[in-house]
C-alpha cells in the first residue's frame, strides 16, 4: 500500500469538509484520533494537498 498516496487522498478528503491551516492537518492525519499516518505521510499528504 502506499501510504503516502493514502495521506495524500485523507488530506484532500479533509480539506473537501472543513477549512484546516498546514499545521491542524498534518496534526489530524497523524493524531490517534484522526487517521494515523505517520507524520511524515501526513506532512506529505498535507503538501500533495496544497496546503501546505
């Protein structure tokens, strides 16, 4: 799986719902009440994004 690819689309979903700035994103992508990534894919999902 490509977890990166995987943050990136979560982050895209996220950003679809609700305003977030580049640091409240990666924080819900890699939160334990979020999604879990690591924060590095969330960091990358964030920039795939274009939030960041």
């Amino acid at each position: 799986m490509d977890w990166d690819a995987q943050a990136a689309l979560s982050a895209k979903n996220y950003l679809s719902m609700e305003p977030f700035s580049c640091s409240g994103l990666v924080e819900q992508l890699s939160s334990a009440a979020g999604e879990q990534f690591t924060v590095g894919q969330a960091q990358y999902g964030a920039k795939a994004a274009g939030i960041c």
